[in-house]
C-alpha cells in the first residue's frame, strides 16, 4: 500500500494562515492534496496539521486527518519527529503500509505525475529506501557561501579551500527542491538518512528538476511566484 501525507502545521509567521492562504482562487494546501488524489499509485491520502481551518480544506477533498499531538506542535519541532509520528500512527492504521510520500503543505509546485514517478522508480529497485526530487546548485552553490563572524564576510566551509570564479567547475551539488520525498516505511525507524533527511535510508535516488520548481511558499513574492507557475501552466518536469 502507497500513502501520501501531506504536513501542514498552522501558526506561520510569515503569513498568517499560510496554508490556507488564497493562491490563485485555492488554499495554499489544497495543491499538494489535489496533486496526490491525482497520483495513480497513491492508495489513501492524509493531512497532519494542528489546525482546523486547513483540516477542514482536507476533509473537503477527502484526506484522512492526522492531528499533530502537542508535544509536536511549535516553531522549533524537529519536522523529522512528525514524519516518523506520522508514519507510525497510518501503519497502525494501515497494516499493509509499505510506501510513504510525503508533501509539503504550503507548495504548488507538484503534481500528481511527479508523484508517480518516483513511486515506480522505488518499485522498479527492491534495493532503493528512496526517491527525491532535487535541483541542481548554480550561483547558490555551497562553495559561494559565507558567513559572517566579527563583523566580517569570510567563507563558509574552509577558509583554505581557493574556491574559481567559473562556477562550471564546481562539483556539482544539490539541493531538497520541496517537491516529493517517497521513502519505504521503515526507513523512519532507521534513521540512517543523508542529514538532515534522516528518514530517507541510505539509498536514495534523485529525480532533478528545474531550479524554479524548489519553490515552496514564505512570503508574499513566494506567492506572486506561485500565481505566475499557475497562470503560466507550468509542468513541474522540464
């Protein structure tokens, strides 16, 4: 059995009401849900929050609730923790429970395809825990970063690393792009992930995506962003 389950906590600082923020005519949350009842391969569909404006918008569309305990609600909750809670409490439910996709609340850069996709790459490799969707670093590549101490810019990683200036010679490197992280249930019992996505196993692989598609929603740009992806009729796959 497939699951999706979408985190969606309330409480944002950034907007208020973030995941049921009206983007495009919809509530912010109600995209990720839409693109998981789309999924082929997806079986039940679930929404953890700990709000009930954006477990009504789940009811509506037909998601089961998974209401977020106490003990992770709050801004500085490890998401991981609610992942694994989450997880633990539709295998109770779901004793058939093999797959698990999780989604963000607050993106509308997904869709019901690119759910798929990375559920037949799990099926079609008995020796993947994962799939996730990234994209590829460019000028916000981990060896242009910095950081700032006593006032002054000095580099990142090693002060003694001579970094170019000609980014294509960097090795490539990857960032999560808030799009699917498909994981085999016991793979949040392990907790032997890449860090900080612990619950992804050891072997994951990758779906590469556009830069513009590691887009989810912070603030009020975030949201004219989205509206142009929508209006436009973007795809989430290049």
């Amino acid at each position: 059995m497939n699951v999706a389950i979408i985190t969606a906590r309330a409480g944002s600082k950034s907007i208020i009401n973030k995941n049921v923020y009206p983007v495009a005519g919809k509530p912010l949350v109600a995209y990720p849900i839409q693109a998981a009842l789309d999924a082929r391969h997806v079986d039940k569909v679930f929404l953890d929050t700990d709000g009930d404006e954006i477990a009504e918008v789940g009811r509506r569309m037909g998601c089961e609730i998974l209401w977020r305990p106490e003990a992770l609600r709050g801004d500085d909750v490890n998401h991981g923790d609610v992942i694994k809670h989450d997880v633990e409490s539709v295998g109770a439910r779901e004793p058939d429970l093999a797959n698990v996709v999780l989604l963000l609340g607050n993106t509308v850069m997904i869709d019901g395809a690119l759910i798929d996709e990375s559920l037949e790459m799990l099926a079609a490799d008995s020796a993947l825990d994962s799939v996730m969707s990234l994209w590829e670093a460019a000028d916000d590549h981990p060896l242009r970063a910095l950081e700032i101490r006593d006032g002054l810019v000095v580099p990142y990683a090693d002060a003694n690393r001579q970094v170019s200036t000609a980014r294509q010679s960097y090795p490539k490197a990857y960032y999560y792009d808030q799009g699917v992280w498909t994981f085999r249930k016991q793979c949040v019992e392990r907790r032997d992930g890449p860090s900080p996505w612990w619950w992804m196993g050891k072997r994951s692989k990758p779906i590469i995506r556009q830069w513009v598609t590691g887009r989810d929603i912070h603030g009020p740009l975030d949201v004219s962003i989205a509206e142009w992806w929508l209006a436009a009729g973007r795809k989430v796959k290049p």
